[in-house]
C-alpha cells in the first residue's frame, strides 16, 4: 500500500521536475531508472526496494515529461502559412454562434505524410457550419493557417495542441475508420435519438450527465450549477463507469472468470470512447480495469492501492494530465473518499443512508476545496448540502436516463413515454442548483486557512479538556 502511494506521489513529483528541466530526450532518465531497475532487484528489504523504485518511477515521468514537451516544441507542421492539413477530429466540434473550434490530429499536410500533431481548429463562416455536425474519430481535410496558441487558446497545450489552425475551407469528410470510434458514434447517436422527447434545457443537462456533453446547455445554467458547487455533475465523471457496469454484470455474471474480466474490459474501452475519454473517465476506466485484473487474479487489492496504480500508470503515459484540472479534482475527490469517507461515516450519527451520503460528499469536498481555492479563488458553503440534495437524484437519473435513452433510441416511438421520469429528476436538479446558487456564501483563500486553523485550535482544546476530565476521574477513583 505504502510502495504504491510513494509512486505515485513520485510520478507526480517526477512530472513536475521534467517540466522544470525543458524539452529533451529522456535518454537519461530512462537509463537511470533501468539501473535503479536493477539495483532495486538486488536489494534484501522491501522497504529500501520500494524507495528505489519510487526514484525509478519518479525519472521515468521525468523522461517522459521532457519527451512530450519536446515533441510539443519540435513539431515539424509548417507555420504562417497557408497549406492543406488531414487528419483525425480528436473530440467533438463545439459549436458557437459565429464559430465552431475542435481539436484535430494532423496526419498529412499538402499529401505528405508526417508525424502526428494536434491543433486546435478555429473556422468561421462556411467552414463553421461544416464543421459542427461532425463528431470525433471523423477524418477531415481543411485548408487554412497554423498560428501559434495564445489567449484562452494556450490552455490546450495540456492537451498537446501545438498551435491553432485557422480554417478556411472543409474540403473532405470521411467517417471514422476506428471500430471503436464508429460503435461509441452509432451508441451516442442512439441516445441522443433517444432524448429528443424532453425540452432543451432537460437534454442538455441529460446529455451532460451521460456523456459529458454540455454544448447544448444554456450559460445560466452553467453558472447556476457553478455557484452550488456542482459543477463536477455537468462533467461525466467515474462514476458513469461503475453505472455502466452495474447494469452490464448481470449479463457478465453469466460468464465464466475470463469472460467478465474480457466483458468488463470491452464495456469499460466502450464507455471511455463513449464518453470521449475525460480525463475523469480515464482515471475510472484504469481503476476499474486493474480492479477486474486483480479480482481475475484473485487478488482483490484495496481502492487506495488501485487508485495510487491508476494514478503512476496515467502520469507515466500522460504526463500532461497534471495541469488538467478534471483529471486532479476526479484523484482528489476518489482519494478524499476512499480516506476520509470512513472516519466521518463512523463519527456522524444517524440512519446508515443518511451517513453514507453525508460521509461521501463531505469528504470529496474537503479533498477537492484546495484544488478549487487554487483554481477558482473561493469555494461555496451551500456545496456539502448541495451535493447531497443533487447526489439523492443524481443515481437514478444517470441509470434510468441512460436505460430510457438507449431504448428510446432503439424504439423511437416510446422515447417520449420512457423520458418521463427523466423529465421530472432532470427538473429536480435544476430545482436544487437554482436554490443552492442563490445562497451567497463563499469562503476564500485566506477564510479556508481560518477555518483549518479553528478546527484545529478546536480539536486540541477538546483533546486536552478530555485528557483532563481522564485525570481528575483517575484520581477520583484512587
């Protein structure tokens, strides 16, 4: 347990290091830690075995942070000038009212073939209006001019944009030659066929919490959901896998050992590809393919070890993934329940389903409240209260959304009957983050530090004052 957190901290450490030293090979790196490797094998002791190998982890996302950022620096995609570029859409197009932007995966430019690149497209005007139906794993061919990212644009550099490319034309579209791609397109489609029955502000808000689509979803909304510290709802989270898999293991229980650990497999890549692979999705989607390995192994290991795998596995392959927001809120919140849910379950008191949901959501709040304070500035009280009203509807509304939706896809005429109760849990949720929102109460930086500060001065008070009264009983009973 002990060895797997050290490396996973170590991977983070090691990412962050390789940022600070710049671009290069990784030669270096990569061969120190294949003789860390080796020493590491020698030792006697696992203790001193897990520290090295935690210092081999770390040069290995170090490595791997310099490659990726030279691969950023060191594309070959010909710049301020106007040319022809193919390639593969990664995501869906967002479109908005005078412009449409995505993020494509060059391939080939003026028919030449090179090595792969990512930029982020802006087109206007005809190009636009072309653009927006696609959806990911689409391949396109457009003619416009690559300028370097700036603005609001540079946060896509996390995402390995190397520059924006400015659209002139869509020339070509091809759909996806990926399986993968073409079976999660066809599903979307079913479920978006499948929401047509419900106004536009209910859709929107189902499609967010299936899919994580939320391009539909009206600006006030967006803030209202903001405000009440629910934002993470609009986004698909990890808990869409384990939704998706619940419903899927009746079927799988039917099959022997190797089987369900196939299915669960094929029903997770399908989910991720589905969902577009957030960053919150990919931490699920490992944490439950190591889970089924383990359980197949028959070797179940405890969510925090799992988690901290997850965690060194990701940053060693995207080392990018530690300046995306979602990816830290999605480890901070499964880290915050998995360690701090217990300890408050057992401390409130009430009725189980009262503590658990209580326990749940307090504990990912407090995990997640320094990423947010560092992000946005402040965080909303109202959220814990929030989140637990929005959590009581959130779980039907994602497992009945998603069974209505795929059968009303399939079976059109009975989308709209089937959309009902949809209908009235989606109402619920805006209901709760329209009333949360309009609670005013947040707390900044320095009231968050305040707040530690009293809890803490509160809790060595009522340690001492207890020490006291355990005293004064001793001597009573002498």
């Amino acid at each position: 347990m002990n060895a797997a957190i050290a490396a996973a901290s170590a991977a983070v450490a090691g990412a962050w290091v390789g940022e600070q030293i710049g671009p290069g090979d990784g030669h270096a790196p990569f061969l120190a830690s294949l003789a860390i490797a080796l020493v590491a094998s020698a030792l006697p002791g696992s203790a001193r075995r897990a520290a090295i190998v935690s210092v081999g982890v770390a040069l290995v996302a170090s490595g791997c942070m310099q490659r990726a950022l030279d691969g950023w620096e060191r594309h070959r995609l010909p710049m301020e000038e106007t040319a022809t570029f193919e390639g593969v859409l990664v995501g869906d197009p967002t479109a908005r009212r005078f412009s449409t932007t995505a993020l494509l995966r060059v391939e080939r430019v003026a028919d030449q073939a090179i090595e792969d690149r990512v930029v982020r497209v802006r087109s206007s005007a005809d190009a636009a209006m072309l653009l927006g139906p696609l959806a990911s794993g689409d391949r396109a061919r457009v003619t416009g001019r690559l300028e370097p990212l700036s603005g609001y644009d540079e946060r896509f550099r996390w995402r390995h944009a190397v520059a924006v490319l400015r659209v002139q034309d869509l020339t070509h579209v091809r759909g996806p030659t990926d399986p993968l791609d073409r079976v999660a397109n066809a599903l979307r489609d079913v479920v978006f066929r499948g929401m047509r029955g419900l106004p536009a502000t209910e859709r929107a808000l189902l499609a967010g919490f299936l899919l994580g689509d939320t391009r539909a979803l009206p600006e006030e909304t967006e803030d209202a959901f903001r405000a009440a510290g629910l934002t993470h709802l609009l986004a698909v989270s990890g808990a869409n896998v384990a939704f998706v898999l619940a419903i899927a293991r009746p079927a799988l229980s039917r099959l022997g050992r190797g089987g369900q650990f196939c299915g669960g497999l094929a029903v997770v890549l399908l989910v991720g590809a589905t969902t577009r692979w957030e960053p919150s999705v990919m931490r699920a989607a490992v944490m439950a393919a190591l889970t089924m390995w383990a359980v197949y192994l028959g070797r179940p290991q405890a969510a925090l070890r799992i988690l901290a795998l997850a965690v060194t596995a990701l940053v060693a392959i995207d080392p990018f993934l530690i300046h995306s927001v979602g990816f830290v809120l999605s480890v901070g919140a499964t880290l915050g329940i998995v360690t701090l849910g217990p300890p408050i379950h057992r401390w409130l008191r009430g009725p189980n389903w009262f503590r658990e949901g209580v326990s749940t959501t307090a504990a990912a709040q407090i995990a997640t409240a320094p990423v947010l304070l560092m992000v946005f500035g402040t965080v909303p009280l109202i959220a814990v209260p929030a989140n637990l009203l929005a959590g009581v509807v959130a779980g039907p509304l994602t497992t009945w959304g998603l069974a209505a939706s795929v059968i009303g896809g399939l079976v059109t005429p009975i989308a709209a009957l089937a959309q009902i109760p949809t209908g009235w849990l989606t109402r619920a949720e805006l209901a709760v983050a329209d009333a949360a929102a309009h609670v005013p109460i947040e707390v900044d930086a320095r009231g968050a530090w305040c707040a530690v500060a009293a809890s803490a001065a509160t809790a060595l008070l009522v340690r001492r004052h207890r020490r006291a009264l355990l005293g004064r009983s001793a001597v009573g009973d002498l």
